[in-house]
C-alpha cells in the first residue's frame, strides 16, 4: 500500500480543488459533466492514462449528484 503524503496532497490540492470538487448546484454540475466530456475527448478508452483516475472519480462525483438531485424517468408510465 503506498504511504499517505499528507503534505504533497495539500500542496497539490489548491491547484486543483477548483476543478474537482462534489457539486452542490446545478452550474456545479454542469462543470464536472463538461469536465468529464473533454476528459473523454482526451482519453478516449485509454485507462493507462494518467488521467484515467480522475475521469473515474468526476464520473463518481456526476453520479452521486444525479441519483441525489435528478428525479428517475418512469419508464412504465
């Protein structure tokens, strides 16, 4: 298991926490769904990226928005 660099993690956070973060609005989420369209523009399928992670997690982070704030179509309706 790698060892938990606290400080490199803190450092390192700022420069990124504008840009990855749990959304809590609609415009919020609108920028993690534009932010995992260009990452899968970048990517494509390629999971040995170095990004590959961070597209996993904003899908994560998308997801959970959803099933919290987007009511489910009813498909037998």
């Amino acid at each position: 298991m790698k060892s938990l660099n606290l400080d490199k993690t803190i450092s390192n956070w700022s420069a990124i926490a504008e840009t990855v973060f749990v959304p809590h609005t609609e415009e919020e989420y609108q920028q993690l769904v534009n932010l995992l369209d260009n990452l899968i523009d970048l990517l494509g399928e390629d999971e040995t990226h170095p990004l590959a992670s961070l597209m996993d997690v904003v899908g994560v982070l998308i997801e959970n928005y959803e099933a919290n704030n987007i009511p489910e179509i009813d498909e037998a309706a």
